[in-house]
C-alpha cells in the first residue's frame, strides 16, 4: 500500500521523537512493502520563527492532502511571551479545528514489565486497561469571548466555555462505539454539580445511551474522577469528557503507566485525515539532549497504521517490539529503575527496529 504522510515535528523533543517514529514506520514499510513517503511540513514555535506563524497555510495543505498526520509537539518558553495569537500552541488548536479532530483517543494500557517504574503500587496498576476519548474541538479552549479588557477601571478577563449539542453527541457517540468493542461501559466525566455545559453533556449522554442498551453508563464528578483514576483505575473501560478535563485526567493518567513519554494519542477527524501524536509536549527541560522517551510517538505512528491505513498486524507488530524492549529491561531515562542504566531516545529507536526486524523473522 502506498500512503502519503504529513510529519510535523515541531518544537523541542517533538523533532527527536518524530524522528524516532518515522524511522520504525521505514522499518514496517520494508518489512509488509508498504511505500510510506513523508511530507514534512512547520507547525508551533519553529513556524513562528521561520514564517511568522505557528500554523502555515502551506502546512494545512499538505495535511489536508495527506492520508494522516504525524506531529511530536509544540511550545517552549522562547514563544511564553508572544501574544495568543504567536503562541507555538496556537498553531496546534489551529489545526485541530481546521481538520475537524474532534475524538482524541487517549488508551492508557500498562505494561507488565513497567509495573514497578509506576509511583503507584503494582497492585493498583496490574491489568489497566482504558481509553480517555476527549472533546478536542471545543469548550473553554475555543470559546469567544476571551481576553482581556478594562472594565470599570478594573483589569478584568474572560473565558468562554462553550458547546454545541451535536458537539457532544458526536464525542459521546464514539466514546459509546469504541465501549461497545471494549468491555462496554462508558464513564462520562463531568462538573454537572456546578457547570450548566456539564449539565446538558450529561443530557447527551443518557439520551446516546438508550441507543447502546448493551453499554453501561455511569457519570462521575471530574474531581472524584482525579481521585478514582489513582484508587482504582481497573474500574474504567472508556472514560468521556469535554477538552480541557481530558488534558488534565490524561496526564495524570500517564503516570500509572510509569511516564508521560509512554501516552500515544490518535486525533480523530470526522471527514478528513486524522492526525497522531503522543500526549507530553516539547519538554524543554531535556529537549536536544537525545534523552526524551520516543515510545509514545512510535506507538502513536502503530495507532495511524491501525485506525488511519486499516494495517492491524502492522500496528500489532510495533506493539509487540515495544513490549519485548521493555521485558528485555531497555529504558530512557524517565522510567528508568535504579540501579537500571538508561538508554537514549536514538538507542531506544534502534532496539524498537531490531526488535521488528526478530520478530518478522520468527512470524
Ligand atoms: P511537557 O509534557 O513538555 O513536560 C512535562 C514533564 O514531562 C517534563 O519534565 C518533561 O521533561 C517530561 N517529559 C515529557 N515528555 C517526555 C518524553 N517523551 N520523555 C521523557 N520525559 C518527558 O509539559 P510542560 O513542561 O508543561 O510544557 C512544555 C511545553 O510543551 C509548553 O510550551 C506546552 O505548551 C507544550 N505542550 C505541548 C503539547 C503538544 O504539542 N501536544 C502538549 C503539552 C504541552
Ligand atoms: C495536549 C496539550 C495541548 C492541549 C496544549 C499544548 C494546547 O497539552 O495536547 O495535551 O492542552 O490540548
Ligand atoms: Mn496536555
């Protein structure tokens, strides 16, 4: 199969990660003769100094003419100072609305061999298995108005939390089908005891829900939510929420798999090419550095092989060598284990490769 893919690295570790992922999708190309050929194109902070804008209309139209997107991330305190609309983070809202990426699919899937690098105890953490479906085109991250103004004489500032009913039905929805090939059932996560939004959005669901009696629905405070997510993960299937709760819960969630460099994340487009990126951003703090995890990048380019090019043993296989690399004990610094040695990002690529290259050589 031949696929064309846009690649946006973006800022800080979001180049040597990206790297990381493209070099493991070569691999898989070579190995079921697959052609993939990569657009690369500017987005964030990098677009900003190159072009004066973190989102280029060329950079929209490659990914429009691409069949999937990948992206590593965006921002660094160079742009913390810009205006809102020069920020790097712009850019990637931009393009969230412009490609119509509604369902962010968050699976937080623990690995075995990662048991132990959890802050939590193995117990709690053994066999979580669940999916953060977040609204990634609305609520308080689009709504108008927003800014500041002088009110009265008072410096005064405003954010807009704001959805459309057909919005939350279409998250909802999915959320609902994805349960519906999981183990059927959907926590709907809301603030309905203060929020009229998280009122309405609870509306939604129950009236979604009676079109999936075989799912079962609960809905749960967002705060108690936070807490849940730490006492008892292994309750959740798919978790459903509005943007920002998403963001939030989604990192946190990140560390019961032993790091945020661990989240894949797929950008689900309701009528275009969707796009792929892991949950943590730029990580200035270690960005050129080559210590960055790449794995969530590289298995967000295994979620673009099975949701966006329908390739499942493809996606399966760069599961599979992500696994045997943890059980063999290789770790970049972020999840590493005293007295363990940490590896870097490039050496974590090569190990992932090696292990593709095994394992089609046993299949
Ligand atoms: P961050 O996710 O970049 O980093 C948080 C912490 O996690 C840091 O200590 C970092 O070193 C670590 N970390 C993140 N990814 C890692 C990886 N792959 N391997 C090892 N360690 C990793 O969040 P932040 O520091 O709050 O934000 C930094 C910048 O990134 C900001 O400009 C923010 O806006 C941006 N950001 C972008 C995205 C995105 O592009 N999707 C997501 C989140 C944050
Ligand atoms: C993410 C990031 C972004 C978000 C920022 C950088 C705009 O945190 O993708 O999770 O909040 O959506
Ligand atoms: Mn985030």
């Amino acid at each position: 199969m031949k696929k064309n893919i846009a690649v946006l690295r973006g800022d800080g570790v979001g180049k040597e990660v990206v790297k990381g992922a493209i070099e493991v999708l070569k691999a898989i190309g070579e190995q079921y003769d697959h052609e993939f050929s990569f657009q690369h194109a500017l987005i964030g902070g990098t677009a900003i100094d190159k072009e004066g804008t973190p989102l280029p209309a060329d950079t929209l139209e490659v990914c429009k003419h691409s069949d999937a997107v990948l992206l590593g991330a965006v921002g660094g305190p160079k742009w913390d100072q810009n205006p809102p609309h020069l920020r790097p983070e712009k850019g990637l809202l931009q393009i969230r609305k412009a490609l119509n990426l509604y369902a962010n699919v968050r699976p937080v899937t623990c690995f075995n061999s990662l048991l132990d690098a959890s802050p939590l105890k193995r117990e709690i953490i053994e066999n979580v298995n669940f999916v953060i479906v977040r609204e990634l085109t609305g609520g308080l991250y689009f709504g108008k108005p927003s800014g500041r103004k002088i009110e009265n004489g008072e410096e005064t500032v405003v954010d807009t939390l704001s959805y459309k009913r057909v919005e939350m039905e279409r998250i909802i929805e999915k959320s609902f089908e994805m349960a519906r090939a999981r183990k059927k059932k959907v926590t709907s996560v809301d603030k309905a005891n203060v929020l009229e939004s998280s009122r309405m959005w609870r509306e939604v669901a129950e009236e979604v829900a009676k079109r999936y009696p075989d799912v079962a629905l609960e809905h749960m405070l967002v705060d108690n939510a936070a807490m849940q997510l730490i006492r008892n993960p292994r309750q959740f299937d798919v978790i459903v929420t509005e943007n920002m709760f998403g963001d939030i819960l989604s990192d946190e969630a990140s560390m019961l798999t032993g790091s945020l460099g661990m989240l894949p994340s797929a950008s689900l487009s309701s009528n275009g090419p969707s796009l792929y990126e892991p949950i943590h951003g730029s990580a200035p703090d270690i960005a050129n550095m080559n210590i960055a995890n790449p794995i969530a990048t590289i298995l967000s380019a295994a979620m673009m092989l099975r949701l966006s090019f329908g390739m499942e043993d493809e996606a399966k296989a760069v599961e599979r060598a992500v696994e045997q690399v943890l059980a063999a004990g290789y770790r970049t610094a972020d999840v590493v284990q005293f007295p363990r040695k940490s590896i870097s990002t490039t050496e974590m690529t090569e190990r992932i490769k090696e292990a593709l290259v095994e394992d089609g050589a046993i299949s």
